[in-house]
C-alpha cells in the first residue's frame, strides 16, 4: 500500500469537517470521542483488509497498529474481542487456557455485526460502544497497553485513529461499560 499516495495521506486533529459520506457508526465514535474530550487525530486511507495493508498507515500514525481478532467459543455463547499487537501470532490454545474458554475460533460474520456494528476488516475496540448488553468480552495482550499511543479503525476500515491508550484506558472503556481481562501471548 505505501506508494506516491501514501505521501499524501494526512493526520488531522479531530473529527473530519465534512462528514456527509461517513457511515453513521463512524460519525459515532467521534462523537463519543468528543464527548469525552478525548483528544484524537485521524487520517483516510483505502481499505485496510490486512495487517500488511495497516503497516503503511501504521507509519502515517506513529503508533502501535492493534491485531483486534473478533472470537467466540465453540458454541457460540461467549465472544471476545483481543487486542495485540500485530506483529504477535495468534495461537488459540495459548488464549483459551489463560481465559480458561474451550477452543476459540473466529467470530461468524454476522455476529460481528450484531454485536460490535463492524463487518470484516474494521474490527475496532470502538466497536464495543455498540455492545449495549455487554456480551462482548474484551481481551488485552500486556504488551498493548505499553505504549503512549494505539492506532484503531472508527468502525470502518477506510480511516484509522490515532488515540492515547490512557485514554482509552481511563475515560473511553468506562463510557462503553467494558472491563479488560489482561492476557500475556508469547512472541
């Protein structure tokens, strides 16, 4: 993806002025993000399917590129959302034992959009201001929560975010009632 255009792709602070062909799920994370006076920079892109293509905006963003893999159980009654960084390989053994969960998969399509308002490839922990009933548990690697900034999509794999994880942490959690269960993957 990084090209002549990627030199054009620009940070901008706060929300986009002209939000006319934004989908309204993205208009609503920025403004919970503004309600909360969350301070936030965002920059548009093509649509970004794959950590390979995030890689580019990762550099636009100076922050780390969250992995948010959508799973659930094998009968389909408990879901999760992890976040990790994108360069840790996903091991579903290795999670499932440390959330004490039987074998985890990924999450069917449409329970993605049922619960999270998402559809494949814009996979966000903003995702969970639409989980009203709580029924998506999040999941953090101990090595996301390390760094200063995280990047994450605004519900829609055409833009991505530039946020403080402190923020996400102390004020954007809170607002969306979800509670981190904290996980170690291995390298």
């Amino acid at each position: 993806m990084e090209n002549q255009a990627t030199k054009e792709w620009k940070l901008t602070s706060g929300r986009p002025v002209d939000t006319s062909a934004r989908l309204p799920k993205e208009i609503r994370v920025y403004d919970m993000l503004d309600r909360l006076g969350v301070e936030y920079e965002y920059v548009d892109h093509p649509a970004a399917m794959t950590m390979e293509d995030c890689l580019a905006v990762d550099r636009i963003l100076d922050a780390v590129i969250c992995k948010n893999l959508f799973l659930c159980n094998t009968q389909k009654t408990r879901f999760y959302l992890l976040m990790m960084p994108g360069d840790k390989k996903f091991r579903t053994k290795e999670l499932s034992e440390q959330i004490g969960s039987a074998r985890l998969s990924f999450a069917p399509e449409e329970f993605m959009e049922e619960l999270l308002d998402i559809t494949p490839g814009s996979v966000s922990v903003m995702g969970l201001m639409n989980d009203h009933d709580n029924r998506v548990q999040l999941l953090m690697d101990e090595d996301v929560v390390k760094g200063e900034y995280f990047g994450c999509h605004p519900c829609i794999n055409t833009s991505s975010l530039r946020l403080k994880m402190s923020d996400l942490m102390e004020k954007i959690l809170k607002e969306v009632h979800h509670e981190p269960i904290f996980v170690t993957l291995e390298w």
